[in-house]
C-alpha cells in the first residue's frame, strides 16, 4: 500500500476528504520525525514505539594492504527504531 492508497482507504473510513486526510498524514508524519530526530520516544499505544537508537563510534587499525598499520575512526551514528505494539502484533499473527 502506498501513501494515495493510504490516504484513500483513511478517507473512506473516516468520511473526511482526501485533502483533509492528506494534510493530517502528512502533519502526524513530519510530527513523529521531528520528535524521534530530537530523541523523544514516540508511543502509541496498540500501534508501537519509534525511537531512535545510537552506535557507537569505533577505531582500530588497518591489517592488510599498503595502509597497513594506519589507525581509522568510524564516527557515531544513528537510526530509527520501531517496536510494534501487542493489537499490532496480535493481528499480524492472526
């Protein structure tokens, strides 16, 4: 399902047209994003939790080739992380 199909089938249960419908999927989207990329947890209930995660930075040294020995740094990094909730996964084991 794409994002017309979404808003579609979103439309039709709720009764609200689908330019209302788009503007409040695409509000509730930019929404989880900023909040998720400032480290808050997202949760809603039934549906999951979006989150987001750190790695570590790391370092070590080269092995092999010509830079044999020469020492290398990885930078920290991040991504998101979606947990389903229990109506969620409950319904995709159904």
């Amino acid at each position: 399902m794409n994002k017309q199909e979404l808003i579609a089938v979103i439309s039709e249960v709720t009764g609200q047209s689908k330019k209302d419908t788009e503007a409040f999927l695409t509000a509730f989207a930019s929404t989880v994003i900023e909040n998720v990329a400032k480290g808050s947890k997202v949760q809603l209930v039934g549906f999951g939790n979006f989150e987001k995660k750190s790695t570590k930075g790391t370092e070590g040294t080269i092995r092999f080739g010509d830079r044999k020995g020469e020492k290398w740094v990885s930078e920290d990094s991040y991504r998101v992380s979606f947990k389903a909730g229990k109506s969620f996964l409950d319904a995709v084991k159904a």
